[in-house]
C-alpha cells in the first residue's frame, strides 16, 4: 500500500477514489460562540479541520445531504444557510 496515494471515501456514494479526484470539505468553527458551524470546499486540501470527501459529482453532493451525512460527519447540525453556501461552491467548483 502506497502511504502517499491514499484513498478515500465519498460520503455520498460511498465509493473509493483517490484523494485527489474528491472534493474535499471541511468544517469552519466560528469565531463566535453559538453560531453555527460552517463548511467550505477545501480546493487545494491544506485547511485545517475534520475533512469530508465527495466526488466531483452533484449527485454525490445531494446524496449527503439526503443522508445528513454532513452532520454525522462532522458531529453536529449543519445550518441550512451553510449547506447553501456549500452547493454554490460545489456547483462551481465541478462545472
Ligand atoms: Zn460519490
């Protein structure tokens, strides 16, 4: 096994890819105590923080939000005006 190609997998579909072929999301703390987590895509994979991984698929981005796999992830609720932010960024980024 090759440490420096490791696979990951997508949160959505479930499926293996290398890193480097997923999206990678990370959760951003607020600086505020009481608000809301916030996620953002991780374009080139150096944000600090616990990292989800989707393909680069609008459907493997439906599918985790379907699943809530977000919230399982990342242990705890994510607001809805996150997961908004999120799928313009996701959108973009897979276009
Ligand atoms: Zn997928």
């Amino acid at each position: 096994m090759d440490k420096r190609s490791p696979e990951r997998t997508c949160i959505g579909c479930r499926s293996k890819g290398h890193k480097d072929e997923l999206v990678r999301i990370v959760l951003c703390r607020s600086d505020n105590a009481g608000d809301p987590a916030g996620i953002e895509l991780d374009r080139d994979g150096r944000m600090e923080g616990r990292g989800a991984y989707l393909c680069r698929r609008s459907e493997c981005l439906e599918l985790a939000l379907n699943k809530k796999a977000f919230c399982r992830t990342f242990r705890q609720a994510i607001s809805a005006e996150a997961i908004e932010r999120l799928r313009d960024s996701f959108e973009r980024e897979v276009k």
